[in-house]
C-alpha cells in the first residue's frame, strides 16, 4: 500500500530520508540479534544439547524459532519498503524505490509528466546553456523511448546454451569424477561439483549482459549527442531535456522547470562530472582493500592461534569469522564514504556523488530538492562541453 504523497516537496523528502534511516537501522538490528543467538547456541554446552537433539519438540522449537526470525525480518522489511512507494495524484500510476529521487530532484511523476505539487514553472531549464545540438523533440523523445523494450528472444538463446552446457555436464561427471579421485584422491572431490556448474552458470549470467546490450541496441538513436550516454533509462532526460551523464540538453521543447528553493552556493557541472568519474574507478578498491584486509587477519588469527580447520564449530570461530566479515563490509564502506565525500550538496551536505545522474539532468539535489547546479554553467573545460561538429 503506497503511502500518500506529503503535501510538499520538502516534506516528501524528510519523509523518505527518515524510511530509509529506519530501514538501514532496522537491517542492522537483525544482523546484531541473528549474530548474537549465533553465538549463545555456540556457547550452550554440548552435553546439554545432545540428549535433546533427537526430540521433536526441540527440533520443532529451533526450527521454528530461526523462521520466525527469517519472517519478521522480511515482513518488516516490505513494510518499511512500503512506505518508500508512492502514487501519482494525477495519473495514479504507483511508483517505488529509485522513482522517490527523481521526484525529489524534479517535482514531476516519471510516469505523466505532470507537476505532482503544482510548484509553478520557471521558464527556462537547467542547465540553460546548452551546446549540444538537441536532436530531439519533447514528443519524438516520447514516442522514441516507449519504443525501447525487454525482448526475450537473446534471453531465451543464452539460456537453452547454459541448460545444454549443463547436460554435458552432469553427463560427463561420473568419468570425470573417476579420473579426478584417481589424480587426486577423494578429499578433493567437493570442488568438482561447482567447478563442473560454473561454465553454465556463466552462460546464464550472460543473459542479463545479452538483454542490456539488446536494450542499448534498440536505444541506439537515442544516445546524447554530445558523451554518447544511452538516454533510454530513468526517464531524467524525458523530464528535465538533459542527459543524465553530462547535463547538455539533449531535448529541443523540454518542459519547463520548477520553482525550487537555491542552495546558498551553486556548483558546476564540472565539479560533479569529475568526482563522479572517480568515484566509479575507485569502487572496486574496497572491495579489493577490505577483502585483503580481512584475508590477511584471518589468516594470521588463525594461524596465530593455531586454531585447527577441522573439527568442532566452536564460538571462537565464530568470533574469528564475524572480525573478518566486519573488516570486509568496513573496507567497502570506508573507501564508499571517502568516495562519495568529493562533491556534497551545499544545502544538505549529503553527498551528490553516487547519485550525481539526478543532479546533473535536473539541477537539483536528490536528497533536498534545492537547486544545486548554476543556470548559467558555461565551463568549456569539459570534453563535452565543446559544441560537435
Ligand atoms: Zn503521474
Ligand atoms: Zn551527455
Ligand atoms: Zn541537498
């Protein structure tokens, strides 16, 4: 059930700020409580437990228990996700997830166009500057992107590959599995089963990479003039006239712009298009920083402690495990904080970098709604920014 829009733009924007505290707040609580009963199952003695565990009623009662908290969890989680949906007064289509920040950033639905507040119009778009040649009229961008659809046909080919790929694969294990015990004794013989399944699962995978790649296909003459960014996707362009990556205007008529308050300081397209650059070529690092790091204590933990691998699960594994985990997810976040901290907006100081898409086609911030983005931008210093030929 979608919750009624809030009586103004700002308003919608406190409101979903504060979902999606609740939300991170309550994932966080669950991965407390799930760690903690973890850990006093582990510490219950083992004579305690073994002449129950062939009881019904204890099976049913640990079994109950963990679904339980599965259901809570997930029951909790589509109510506050809820709470992020919402529907258009005007044409009553609803919206969720991702739509919330084009509507902060826009003041319009996605979906008609329309003004969803009635904030009145101000004449000219943002960035007003524009250099690259607009291409398209607001009702050729229209009829263009609707055109653009999800065909199953590169699906369905990769697909029928991954389950071929599979047949011979599961044809083929007996043989294989004689010849690898023979090599290298049955210890081993686990790490045969994935290695076996991974050829398939890569195919099927590819699938999604199939049906972008057919999307972006379809959308080849609706790409920005000026950076070539698809412009079929968000429906920013189809909103504000300008592309989602570099900010030119892309769209000859587009709709006018909505009165919004300004931010004290405005910025230039410049200084979120380069932090946002950045921003994408240092993601994989934390992933790489934080997994290394957690790599290397849990090693020596181990090691250390001469801990052996086998044998009984003991709390202490647990505890090993969990320091290694929180180093990972700590090393993806920091280097993701730093990251993101390049280019903040001057209204709320939340950072505009990750979600720079919104900032750029629309001027505005998505978390406040505040104009960020000057309206007489001309920085030629971007690649972009010099007219084409
Ligand atoms: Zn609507
Ligand atoms: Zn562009
Ligand atoms: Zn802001």
């Amino acid at each position: 059930m979608p919750t009624s829009l809030p009586p103004t733009r700002a308003e919608f924007a406190r409101t979903c700020r504060r979902n999606q505290r609740r939300i991170l707040w309550m994932v966080l609580a669950f991965m407390l409580a799930f760690g903690a009963v973890g850990a006093t199952v582990l510490l219950i003695p083992q004579d305690w437990i073994s002449p129950l565990k062939d009881l019904l009623a204890f099976k049913v009662l640990v079994f109950g228990g963990f679904i339980g908290l599965m259901v809570g969890f997930l029951a909790g989680l589509i109510f506050l996700a809820s709470k992020l949906e919402w529907r258009c007064p005007l044409c009553q289509k609803k919206h969720e997830g991702t739509t919330t920040y084009t509507l902060i950033a826009t003041g319009r639905c996605p979906h008609c166009l329309e003004s969803v507040w009635n904030e009145p119009e101000l004449g000219h778009p943002t960035p007003a500057k524009n250099l690259a040649q607009p291409q398209h009229s607001q009702a050729e961008f229209e009829s263009d992107t609707h055109r653009v659809r999800y065909r199953w046909q590169p699906v369905v080919r990769y697909l029928i590959a991954a389950a071929v790929v599979g047949l011979v694969a599961c044809l083929l294990r007996p043989t294989l599995a004689a010849y690898w015990v023979q090599s290298w004794g049955p210890d081993t013989l686990p790490f045969l089963n994935p290695l076996l399944a991974a050829p398939s699962i890569t195919i099927a995978f590819w699938s999604v990479i199939a049906l972008s790649r057919d999307l972006d296909r379809q959308a080849a003459h609706i790409r920005c003039p000026c950076c070539s960014a698809s412009l079929n996707g968000g429906r920013l362009t189809a909103i504000t006239g300008n592309c989602h990556r570099c900010g030119s205007q892309v769209i000859a008529d587009p709709l006018p712009r909505l009165a919004t308050p300004v931010a004290q300081r405005l910025l230039t397209r410049a200084e979120l298009i380069t932090p946002r650059q950045r921003y994408h070529q240092m993601m994989p690092w934390g992933c790489i920083g934080g997994g290394g790091l957690a790599f290397a204590y849990f090693g020596l933990v181990m090691w250390g402690l001469d801990i052996p691998f086998r044998g009984e699960l003991k709390p202490w594994h647990a505890l090993v495990l969990s320091g290694a985990i929180v180093l990972q997810i700590g090393g993806v976040f920091a280097v993701e904080y730093w990251n993101s901290r390049r280019s903040c907006c001057p209204n709320c100081h939340r950072s505009l970098v990750p979600l720079a898409e919104y900032a750029l086609a629309s001027g505005n911030c998505p978390h406040c709604g505040h104009q960020v983005i000057a309206d007489n931008d001309d920085d030629n210093s971007l690649v972009c920014y010099t007219s084409p030929a």
